[in-house]
C-alpha cells in the first residue's frame, strides 16, 4: 500500500486480528498499538482506518459508544449480521457484549 507506514501498519493488524462478531474500538487499538511503540492515539487509529483500512474488517473498530460514522453504517450492518455481532437497537455494537480488548491480546 502506497504511504504505509510502521504505524498505519500496526493498526491494520491490529485491527485484522479482531475476531468476526466481535469489536474493539479506536482507543483499544491505540493502547495496543502505543504499548509496541510508544506513540499513536484513538483519533490517528481512526485516520488509518480511514485512509488505509479498507483491506482489512474495517467494521470491527468502532467508536467508544460502539458506533461507527454514519456513512459506514448500512455497509457496516450487513457485515455485522453475517458475523452475528451483538447490536444494540439503532444499530451501534453492543459493546458489552461483543469487545474485543486487543490489550488483553498482548498479555495473553
């Protein structure tokens, strides 16, 4: 991928190692990230997401409240019923349900 870097390249594997049917979100994937290197936060996870997560299952990180921006949703909710993830009515990810602490991951 053109403009990859070490970075954008750590969250997309973070990012594909999130199981179907479930979700982690922006600021899980940037404390996973940041414990490797030492830098990142939730907003640039979102701005590789973004930019390069089309290649990857884009609609297993999600925002805090377990939404997504509006224009993903509908593509988002047809990924979601084929994995079975737990939605909350409105469509977010049930979070309490469905997280995946990519933090945990690491010390597994």
């Amino acid at each position: 991928m053109a403009g990859v870097t070490d970075w954008s390249e750590l969250v997309l594997d973070v990012a594909e190692d999130v199981p179907p049917g479930r979700a982690t979100t922006y600021g899980l994937v940037s404390e996973a990230a940041r414990a490797r290197t030492g830098q990142g936060s939730a907003r640039s996870v979102g701005a590789v997401m973004a930019r390069e997560g089309g290649s990857v299952a884009w609609w297993r990180v999600v925002r805090a409240d377990g939404s997504l921006p509006s224009h993903l949703a509908a593509r988002a909710a047809e990924h979601y019923a084929a994995e079975g993830t737990p939605l909350r009515p409105g469509g977010a990810v049930d979070l309490t349900r469905a997280l995946w602490d990519p933090v945990e991951e690491l010390h597994a």
